[in-house]
C-alpha cells in the first residue's frame, strides 16, 4: 500500500513540476520579448516602438497578453488543484467520480466569461485599428508612394519630383510640430507586405488596389523592416530602411536628390558602356538616356548604404560583384548576370562610383 501511495505521488509531484516548468518557459519567454536590446542589436522589435501607431498596437498587445495571461494562470491552478485533489487512490478503484448534470450556475460561467472576454479584446482591437486607419492627415504631412516589386521597394515622393529605392527617407515628427508620413502602397507584380516593427503594423500591397498606412517617428534614427509576405524566391532578402532625419537633414537630402546626376566627365567610357548594354531597359539615371522602370533608380545610387534591397552594404566590392553575378548575393533575383568583359566591367564601375 505504500508503495501504491508513492507511486501515486510520484506522478503528481510530476505533473506539477511539468506545469511549473511550463509556467517559467512562459514567463522567461515574456521576459526575452519586452527585455531592452542592445544598441548593436539589429533585429527590431515590437516592444520598442517610436511611432504613433507602433506605440497603439504595443498596448494593445500588452492588453492581450495581459487578458491571456490571466486565463492562463487560472486555468492553470484550477488544473493542478483538480490534479491534486481528485487524484486516484486505491479506495477509489472501484468507485466513479461525483457526475455533475445540468447545472445552470457552470454552464452560465463557461458561456458569459468567454463572450464577455471576446468582446473586450473586440473592442479594445476595433478602437486601436479606427484610431490608426481612420487618423487625420494634417496639411504638413509627407505624402510617399510605396511601390513593391520582386524584390526590391520604389520609393516615390510625388510634391518632391523624387524617386529613390529601398531606403526611406522622412522626418522626425514631435508634438509641437507634426509631420507624419502617409504612405500610398501599391504592387507591380504580387502581393507584398510592408512592416516596419518599430513604426507601424503591417500592411499588404496588392495589384490592382491601393492600400495606406502612415507613420509618425519620435526619434531621428534608422529603423529596419522587410516585406512580411511570401512573394517568391527572395522574399527574405526583400529588406528596407527607414531613415529618420531632423527637418534640416531631411531638406539637405532632399535637395541632393533633386539634383540629377553629375558624373565625372573622365569616366565617359564607364557611361558608354551604362547606355549601350541591357542596363538602360531596367533602370534610370537622370539626364541621360536611361529611363528603366523595372529596376531601381540608380540616379544617386552611391548615397545608398546598401544594394540589393538590405542583402549587402554598398561597397565596391558587393557593387562590382552584384553585377557581374546577382546570384552570389541574392539566388534568385530577377535582374540578370551582365556578362560583362573585365575592362568594361571596370569602366562600368568607375561611372556607377560617380552616382552620388
């Protein structure tokens, strides 16, 4: 007998060590999500937000978690008290548990608290998405269009005549003076996805149809997203930075955009090469003959920090390399290998150098 007493202890003691186990997974995991990152940490999060919309749907996700965490603890205790209590012994071998039939008072509670929490998560969400979605837009807000493409984002900035790539450009917003951005997103050729974790939530590009969302930075900084929809072979490597300038900065960059392209008059053998090859039919660079849309703007293509949409840090090499082999960078990529001889790469590479 007590050794059956034993065993029957042994095998609470180790359903409740599962669930305590359970229970400190949760709660490390929690900890690891809203714990601060370090400042070379690359990866954003969603539980360091600097936007305006960033900052409704990170309380409302703690609402959530919060609400859900609860019904967790709950259910938890009353499962490991029914574990304890009502555990078999060897006087209860023969006999059947206590049945419970037809009463009003559980079927009421398992019925209204369920709904009565569905419906607060209901209207928390309703009220933070018609904050977001439904949000004025003041007479000083930067208008940008979005456009996605396998794989790389068009940016266009309509008031301003400019047209750049990958890397966003917009300025800080602050109580005293705002100025948000509005976002117009569309696709030319399948669905993608913008998301920028730290400024806002995400929302779908989708052929044939415009979508909008908008963003309102606090802090100047660079802020990292992706397209957060399979859209083909390099969806993972379709990156974009947001980069948020001071007023003053924001008007230097774009008055350097404006500029059209200045290359030095020495590398007109590296131009010549840009306008006689399969370059001119993707891509544009402003005051010459090149006037591509299938590919980025590589009018100031050297004021970027990165090519190949966030795959690599534009630098001599990753240029000189993505352009004679797109694949080692980035499989699957939709722009081909150039094929180029070694001398007119070089000259090739010398007049990309001038774009800045």
């Amino acid at each position: 007998m007590a050794e059956k007493h034993k065993a029957e202890w042994r095998v609470v003691v180790g359903r409740a060590t599962g669930i305590l186990v359970l229970l400190t997974g949760i709660l490390l995991a929690a900890g690891l999500c809203t714990a601060t990152p370090q400042p070379d940490n690359p990866i954003p999060s969603i539980f360091q937000p600097h936007s305006t919309p960033a900052d409704s749907i990170f309380h409302l996700s703690l609402f959530v978690l919060g609400i859900t965490a609860l019904i967790f603890l709950v259910v938890a205790v009353l499962l490991t008290y029914a574990v304890v209590k009502f555990r078999n012994t060897a006087g209860d071998a023969q006999r059947e548990p206590a049945q419970v039939y037809g009463s009003t008072q559980i079927e009421l509670a398992w019925t209204v608290i369920p709904i009565l929490i569905v419906v607060v998560l209901f209207l928390a969400t309703a009220r933070v998405i018609h904050a977001i979605q439904d949000a004025p837009k003041p007479a000083a807000a930067l208008e940008v269009t979005v456009i996605g493409h396998q794989f790389w984002w068009e940016f266009r900035y309509p008031a301003l005549g400019i047209v750049t790539a990958n890397e966003l450009h917009i300025p800080v917003s602050d109580s005293a003076h705002p100025t948000p951005t509005f976002l117009k997103l569309l696709s030319a050729d399948t669905d993608h996805s913008f998301w920028v974790p730290q400024l806002a939530g995400k929302t779908d590009l989708i052929p044939n149809r415009v979508n909008e969302m908008w963003l309102d930075p606090h802090q100047t900084g660079i802020f990292l997203g992706q397209c957060a929809q399979y859209c083909g072979t390099q969806h993972a490597k379709m990156l974009l930075r947001v980069s948020v300038e001071s007023p003053e900065a924001f008007e230097a960059w774009v008055s350097t955009q404006k500029q059209p392209a200045n290359p030095d008059e020495k590398e007109i053998a590296g131009k010549r090469v840009f306008e006689t090859t399969a370059c001119v039919n993707c891509h544009t660079v402003a005051g010459t003959n090149a006037t591509g849309r299938f590919g980025p703007d590589l009018t100031h293509l050297m004021s970027r920090h990165t090519l190949a949409s966030g795959a690599c840090e534009n630098t001599k090499e990753n240029l000189h390399l993505w352009i004679q082999n797109p694949d080692a960078i980035k499989p699957g990529a939709l722009m081909p290998a150039m094929k180029l001889s070694d001398s007119d790469l070089d000259a090739l590479m010398r007049y990309l150098e001038t774009l800045q």
